[in-house]
C-alpha cells in the first residue's frame, strides 16, 4: 500500500536537495571572486584556446579582480531572487540591474580601450528600470493591504495583480489528509497553517 504522505515527502526531498546546492553555491561564493589569483600578471594572457589582452587595464590580474568583483555578488544576487519567497522579491531586479550594468562597462571599457570612468552617469541610466520596479513593487503592496485589511481599492482592479494563487482542489485535499495525520511534525503543521491562511484571503 503507497502511503499518502509520499507525494509530500518527494516534494520535501526535492525541496531540501535543493536547498542544500543553493547553500552550497553561497558558501563556496568567496572562491568564486578568488579565482582572479589564478590569472597572470601582464596585459596578455595567451592559451592554446585564445589570447587576451586587457587594454584599460593593461594588467590581465587585475581586469579579472575587476570582473569577479561584479560577478559574485551579482551571481548572489541571481540566487536570492529566483528562491526568495517574499512578496517584494522584485525590488532585488535593481541591485542586479546594477551590477549587470557595472559588468557590461567594464568589459566594454577593457575590450574597446574607453578612457571616461566606468561608473559615470549610471543612475540617469538605470533611473527608468528603478522607477518601474519600484511602481510594480508598490501596486503589489497595495494589493497585498487590500486583500488582508479588506480596504476599498476597487480603482485598482484593473492592475490584474495576482499575489496569492488560489489553492486547487486536488492541493486543498492534501492538505486536509496531512491535517489528519498525526505524525507531522511542527515544520508540516505550521506549513499547513500558512497555507490554510492564504486560501482563506
């Protein structure tokens, strides 16, 4: 006989599997940015592969310190925005703009020897991809206030935001069986409960 708690327990392993790689990857994130100590000193670095040459900063060491600098904490950034849960996850779309944007110059600088400074003007640049998500990020919050406060904000309806999915009724049955189950442990039982709270919204 299949047990009813194995689907859930699949979904658990899946769940702290990869929960376990997203760790993992943060942790070993300082080795990633100390990767530019293997690269040599000079303008020239030449493989059996391909030769490059660090024109803006004339040292291959030090344009890759300058690339892993913007690469960690954008690839960190990437992480916590594809597994944060919370409903202002979008707001993370701007710091990582940002280092996209940082990333980008300073590869366009090296390659095509640009002499104006890396950062300048940056701001006016990302200004429109900021106030977008910020505008996103407030609609969401409306939303949010008007779903759990009960406030009239009927103007906004047409927003078609949908913060909280509905729960199908296939997921509404399992929860009602793990309900019934009286070997879930404190984790389950306060999933459960937050589950049961947004479908009640």
């Amino acid at each position: 006989m299949i047990s009813k708690n194995k689907p859930y327990k699949n979904q658990r392993s899946g769940y702290l599997l990869l929960g376990s790689l997203v760790a993992l990857c943060i942790a070993f994130s300082p080795y990633i940015f100390y990767l530019y100590e293997v690269f040599p000193n000079g303008p020239v670095w030449e493989t059996s592969f391909f030769t490059y040459e660090s024109k803006y900063f004339e040292d291959v060491l030090t344009a890759a310190w300058t690339y892993l600098g913007k690469i960690t904490p954008l690839f960190l950034l990437l992480l916590w925005f594809f597994t944060c849960k919370h409903w202002w996850y979008h707001v993370i779309l701007i710091p990582i703009a940002m280092y996209s944007y940082q990333l980008v110059v300073v590869v366009y600088d090296d390659v095509y020897l640009r002499t104006d400074y890396i950062d300048i003007n940056q701001l006016i640049y990302l200004a429109p991809f900021f106030i977008i998500i910020l505008s996103i990020v407030y609609l969401i919050r409306i939303k949010i206030f008007d779903r759990v406060y009960g406030l009239d904000l009927s103007e906004l309806d047409e927003t078609e935001i949908s913060v909280f999915s509905p729960i199908s009724d296939k997921d509404l049955k399992e929860i009602k069986n793990f309900q019934e189950d009286e070997d879930l442990d404190d984790i389950d039982q306060s999933k459960i409960l937050i589950e049961d709270y947004y479908r009640k919204l």
